[in-house]
C-alpha cells in the first residue's frame, strides 16, 4: 500500500502486478490446443449455443489442469467456428515435416521457423502463417463456405456472397506481429509464383488500411522494403530475385498504369479511402462541380485522386488484398466490402483474373452486430500474447480513498485518481 500526501488530500492506492502463478514462457514457445473436435449437429440454435459453451468451459478447465500439472503450453479454445479443429489438424501436419507442399514454401517454411536465427519469429506469426498455407496448398480450401464445412463446430449458413474469392481471417492481439505475418506471405506468394506456378500464386499485393494512422505505420514499414532485410524474410540465395517496386498512396503516377516484368511484383500501400470508386454523378450539379469537373463524393468516403489509383489497379490482376485493422473496413452499413468486390468484378472483366486472396489481420474480428467473422483461422489471444512476454502485462493501480463517479460528474470526482496516476508515474 502506498499513501502519498497532496495538502490536506490524502491518496492511498495499490499497485496489483500480475498474479504469481502465471507462468511465461519464450515468444517463440508452441502452444498445444484442446485436443478434442468439436462437431455439434442440433436442429436448434440454443443447443448448439449450449455445447459449444460447454465446450469452450471444459477446454479451459484443462488448460487449467495443464498448468498445474507444470505444463505452461497449454491453451484454451477459441470462440471462432473453426479455430479448434484447425488448430489440431495444422499441429499434425507442423510435427509431420509440412508434407504436400511446393519446394519452395518447404524451403521457406524451413528457413523462418526451424533454422536458428538472430531475430526468431513468434509463434502467433508461425501459426498464422502455417494455417493460410495449410488450407490455400495442402487443404485447397479457396471459399468460405469450404471452410465452415470443412472446420465449423456446427453449421453457419448464408456465406456464399463470399465465395467470390479465397478469404481469411487472422484474429492476432494488438501487437503479436500482424505487419511482418503479412510481409512473410507476400514473401511466400512471389517466390511460388516465380518459382512454381504462375497461375496458383501472385507478384501483386494490396495493403489496405483503414485510417492515414494505420496507413503511416505501414507505409513506413514497407516503402522502402527494409522490414524484409531487418527480419530475414527472405533466404540470401534469393535475394537477387526479390524485385519488388512499392507504390504508396502518395506516390503513384500514371505510369504505374503499366505492370513491371513477369519476374518483378508491386506491393501498393494505401487507406481504404483512395480506392473508393463512385461511378454514379449528381444528377444536379453545381456551377463548381460542373466547369472544374470535380467528381461528386455522395454519401461515400471518396477522393478525386481514388479515380486514378482505381484505374492504376484495374491493370493488376490477382491481387492479394491483405487489410490491416480489418474490422474497421468490414461493415455491414459501409460501402468498403462493396468497393474491394467492385475491383473484384472490374479485374474479373478485363483480364479474367480478379483478386487474388482477401486477408483480414485484426485483434477485433467482429462485424457491427458483435459476432466474429466466420472465417477466421487464427485466433491468438491477449491472453496469450501476455503469457509468452509479446505484450507487458499491465500493472493495475487500485485508488482506496476515492468517492464514486457520480452520474452528471465534474473534474473534480477524477482528481483522486489522476493524483494517484501522477504518483505512480512519479
């Protein structure tokens, strides 16, 4: 207990750190899953609700029962659909050597995770990885509904509008590693497609965020390619083959209407706002609108410029769409979804190709409505990113002599805990 005086205020406060029986572990530390299916087929809704939530409590009571028996590895189940019967099958096939790979994602898969290294990858990043190439090459799940199908506790139906393309979702905490989970399978896809087969693979990638914040982060981790270097991403042998150009938001031109050479890849970098595309005008313009020919935003986020770097786009078939934060994009209200379909259909309809993969990375995989996205297939929680020491885990600081918050409250209702936020800080 610490007591700190202010004048006549007194302060008495607690600082609780983490409970001392968690156990950490190493970043890159495998963790073991439940290791039952789960597989429930009731007519009802409420019963399926039931066992799956039956489920859930028996997973984490042996997790529990794993910790106390020193097994630190454990991990309790996950709330998406198809999460725990993933995880079980990518277990096997990791421990069984990757079998019914192409050479080179073997080789890649080698060179990330089983060769020593200076800066060794966690292991929310080896799962999700592992997991997309598990279903995309050895499973050859490519729809949602395959998916749910194949994995899902119980059936979920009404998915088929996103059959359009492949499509997962990663459920990764805030700061488990999402941007290099996504350099690494740009990394995978443009030696597969330079190295194996053309047609089953990309050179052409999309980052989208949702927010010029999101946007700055990736456009500083990607633009000049350094993240590649900075964590080994990519084999020395191979380096000499990595031409890949970055186009940012800020800075395409009309020149990148044209697509480099079939042994080069582009990486585009930009927010979900310059790719809106309205082809609709005011049906009553203004004088403005009509001598400057500025184009009518509508309703829908939109900017002038989005125009060009839609057209830039429309040149570069089988894109891998890979969104950052993807919960602020996936909206059921929203025009987002409807402007990466709408590329869909355009790319679809000029080159026969449309986009090539859609990746959603978020630690709130939710739509508007609360429920998860169905098709997520990796789920790494907080929880988990605490124990293995990617993020830190909080210290909370208790105020004792504080009055409550009253409804209608003023500055002055706060002051004991930001005094005692001070002290602590102090």
């Amino acid at each position: 207990m610490v007591r700190r005086r202010r004048g006549r205020d007194t302060i008495t406060f607690e600082v609780r750190k983490p409970p001392s029986d968690v156990t950490f572990i190493p970043p890159d530390s495998i963790l073991e899953p439940y290791p039952r299916e789960v597989r429930i087929d009731a007519p009802y809704l409420d019963v399926v609700g039931r066992r799956f939530r039956e489920y859930i409590l028996n997973g984490i009571v042996w997790a529990n029962e794993q910790r106390k028996r020193g097994n630190p590895y454990a991990r309790f189940p996950s709330e998406a659909v198809c999460v725990n019967n993933l995880r079980l099958e990518v277990k096997k096939w990791r421990e069984v050597g990757y079998p019914d790979v192409t050479d080179t994602t073997r080789y890649l898969l080698n060179f990330w995770f089983e060769q020593p290294r200076d800066k060794v990858f966690w292991f929310s990043q080896r799962e999700a990885v592992e997991t997309l190439i598990y279903l995309y090459e050895v499973k050859g799940i490519t729809k949602v509904t395959e998916l749910l199908n194949e994995y899902g506790a119980f059936k979920l139906l009404g998915y088929e509008e996103y059959n359009k393309y492949p499509r997962y979702a990663f459920r990764m905490a805030t700061g488990s590693g999402k941007t290099l989970v996504m350099a690494l399978l740009t990394v995978w896809s443009f030696f597969n497609y330079l190295y194996e087969d053309k047609e089953k693979y990309t050179r052409f990638f999309l980052f989208v965020a949702p927010n010029i914040i999101v946007y700055d982060r990736l456009r500083k981790d990607l633009e000049d390619l350094s993240i590649y270097d900075e964590f080994q991403l990519i084999p020395e042998e191979w380096k000499k083959d990595f031409k890949v150009q970055v186009i940012t938001r800020d800075t395409f031109s009309d020149a990148d209407r044209f697509p480099p050479p079939d042994d080069e890849g582009v990486i585009f970098v930009t927010n979900i706002h310059q790719i809106g595309f309205k082809k609709e005008r005011k049906k009553k313009e203004d004088i403005i609108t009509t001598l400057f020919d500025i184009p009518y935003p509508g309703k829908e986020p939109y900017k002038a410029k989005s125009i060009k770097l839609w057209e830039i786009l429309n040149n570069y078939p089988n894109l891998m769409i890979l969104k950052d934060e993807a919960h602020h994009i996936h909206r059921e209200e929203s025009s987002w979804q409807n402007y990466l379909w709408s590329l869909h259909d355009a790319l679809l309809s000029n080159h026969s190709k449309g986009i090539f993969m859609e990746l959603d990375f978020t630690a709130t995989p939710k739509d508007e409505k609360g429920c998860l996205f169905p098709w997520i297939i990796v789920d790494f929680s907080l929880r988990e990113a605490l124990q293995t020491g990617i993020v830190k885990y909080p210290a909370k600081v208790i105020v004792h002599d504080a009055p409550p918050i009253r409804k209608g409250f003023s500055i002055d209702d706060f002051m004991p805990y930001i005094k005692a936020a001070l002290d602590r800080w102090r």
